[in-house]
C-alpha cells in the first residue's frame, strides 16, 4: 500500500514539473517573439535571463501556475539551497 502511494505522490509531482517546463517555455516563446528577437545569441541571452527570474522566484516559493497553484521546491523533495 505505501509503495502505492509513494507511485502516486511521484505522479503528482511529476505532472507537476510537466506543467512547469511546458508553461515556462511556452511563456519565454511568447515573450522572444513579442520583443522580436530573432539572432541566435540574443535568443540565448534573453532565455538565460528568463531562467534566472524563474529559479529565484521558485527558490523564494513565489512560482505561481496558471491555475494559480505555487509549486513548492520542498514540494518536488527539494531544498531552497538545490534548486
């Protein structure tokens, strides 16, 4: 029975990790094309500083999903200092 429960909860957050990927490079396509940036490096550029935004606002626990639900790094078996 716990290791059922266990297969359940590693669902739940990997669907979870799922959305977040997809929503976070859905939004940085959205915004690359909005600002028109259309060479390489400045696609590069513009991706790490997304990224940056993205981890310090998951490592503050201020991440929110669409349906407004915050993922939590201690959530996903994490610790502030790992993520």
């Amino acid at each position: 029975m716990s290791s059922l429960i266990t297969h359940i909860l590693q669902l739940e957050v990997t669907d979870k990790i799922y959305r977040f990927v997809n929503e976070s490079l859905r939004n940085q396509v959205k915004k690359l094309l909005a600002k028109g940036v259309s060479t390489e490096d400045a696609i590069m550029e513009e991706m790490n500083k997304e990224k940056s935004q993205l981890e310090e606002l998951f490592a503050q626990n201020q991440y929110k999903t669409k349906v407004g639900e915050p993922i939590f790094p201690t959530a996903l078996g994490l610790s502030n200092s790992r993520v």
